[in-house]
C-alpha cells in the first residue's frame, strides 16, 4: 500500500497564508512607490497663467503745428504722420480684442485731440442726450488723471450718434465699487466732438462697417496749462461693442484673467507723455 499524503498542519497553512498577505502587501507598496515616483520626475504640462501685471503702457503724444478741425472724418494729414497706440485687448488681457479699433493722440497748445477707428458689423446707439448712459450702448471712454493723484480722474464716453457723456469721478480706492462717486453734472468747457458713420443704426438685417471718432479736449476745461514737454499723465482708453455678443476692450487692461468687466481700476492706467516733436517730423510714435 501506499502511503496517503499529507496534509498540513492548520498551524504551518496558517503561516503560509500570513506569508502569502505580505508579500501582496509588500508588492502593492512597491508599485504605488513606483508610480509616484514617475509621477514626480514627469509631472504634468500646465499651460502658464496669463497675467495683467505687466508694465504698464506708455504712449508718446506728439504735437501738431496746426489745429485739427473736429469733424470726425481723420482726414486732416496729421493723422496719417501719428503711431497708433497699442492695440485694445479683452479687458482681462487674456487674448486680442476681437473687433477692430485703432487709437491715435497728438496735442498743440489748447487741446489734447483723441481718435478712435472702430470696426463694427452692427452699430447700435439708443441714447440721443447729453450725459445719457451712452456706456449701455456702442462706445469709446477716455480717461484721464492730469495729476496722477489716482483718486480724482475726467471720463469721456462718446457713441456712435456723438452723444458725450464727460465726467469727474473720486475713487478712493482705485478700485470700482461702491465708494466711487461720479459727477456727472460737470461738463469739460470748450470739449469738441464728432463722429462719422459707415451704416445704419439699429438694423439687424444690414452689415454696417463702423464709424470713427475725434475729439479735442481743452486742457483749460480740465483747469490745466499747456503740458510742459515730457509731462506725464496717467490714462485709459477703452471701447464697448455689444454686437453677437459684449465685448469691453481696452489699452491698459484693468482685470486679472477671469476677472468681470470693470474700467474704474486707475491703478492700471498707462501713461500718456507730451513730446515736444512735431507730428510731421516723424511718423515713428513709440
């Protein structure tokens, strides 16, 4: 006969089980230390972060020998000497303005003349008076801080039917919330504006090609003398289209990325300095 196997004792297929369990946990350790482990040496590509914090811009405003005629046309041929500022960007300046518009400035001894070209399919402008709240419709704003005190700056609105709202406006804060007050009762004396159209207002069903803007705003309305050569004022320019969708555009832009739309952030105006060149001697404007 033959000898019947064995069988184990339960106390030694016992220390076989426990043996057999750490060696699954010992090599289930290993792999989660080798994974880690690639993890850290290859980590992740992340796209980088798109920042508004960098210098702010500066533009060289030149003079002009001659008086610009205010009639919204450009036609006058100190324009076509002058360097567009920067271009507008989204106003959180995460990516380019997706409407086109171009902004010139020079100046002579009364007045410091703004331009805007603006690009746009679908013109839209329901405000006819004075000081309406022309920023609900199609506009550009200029803002200025002749004294680069922050807290105390003028605002221009014009829209496409060349309503004006122009202001003073107080922010503590540099910041736009409810502290800031705006004095829209105030009107800059002597301040000349004009505007020319390629369309038709208000029309879904046609495709319009813009319109453009001049403007000459009298240092005497801002209760200030003829800029010495290379004076410095703070400033902003901005457009609001509101077409298939709203865009806020702007040269300096006031947001982080993410950020909502919101102008009255005067810690992010650029700087505007008055050259003593002539326009005409250089088209170069930097």
């Amino acid at each position: 006969m033959t000898e019947p196997g064995r069988r184990p004792a339960p106390r030694a297929k016992n220390l076989a089980l426990l043996a057999l369990f750490f060696a699954l946990v010992v090599m289930i350790v290993i792999v989660v230390v080798l994974r880690h482990a690639r993890r850290v040496a290859t980590p992740a590509v992340r796209p980088a972060r798109v920042t508004t914090k960098a210098d702010l811009p500066t533009y060289t405003v030149l003079r002009t020998a001659k008086p610009i005629t205010i009639d919204g046309r450009l036609d006058d041929p100190v324009w076509e000497r002058i360097r567009p500022v920067s271009a507008l960007t989204i106003h959180d300046g995460t990516r380019a303005a997706t409407v086109l518009t171009e902004a010139k400035l020079c100046w002579d001894d009364r007045n410091l003349y703004v331009t805007f070209t603006c690009a746009d399919k679908d013109l839209r402008a329901r405000f006819t008076k004075r000081d309406d709240p022309v920023c609900s419709d199609d506009a550009v704003e200029v803002f200025l801080c002749p004294t680069n005190n922050l807290t105390d700056y003028y605002e221009f609105e014009v829209n496409p039917r060349n309503v004006v709202w122009d202001g003073k406006d107080h922010n503590p804060d540099l910041l736009p919330n409810e502290k800031t007050t705006y004095d829209d009762k105030w009107n800059c004396a002597g301040l000349l504006t004009a505007v020319h159209v390629d369309g038709t207002f208000d029309d879904r069903t046609d495709i319009d090609k813009g319109w453009t803007v001049e403007m000459a705003i009298p240092f005497a309305g801002l209760n200030r003398k003829t800029p010495a050569s290379d004076e410095r004022w703070r400033a902003n320019l901005f457009r609001i289209e509101f077409g298939a969708s709203e865009e806020y555009d702007a040269w300096s832009p006031p947001q982080n990325p993410g950020e909502p739309p919101a102008f009255h952030v005067p810690s992010r105006f650029g700087s505007l300095v008055f050259s003593g060149r002539a326009a005409a001697a250089s088209a170069r404007n930097r």
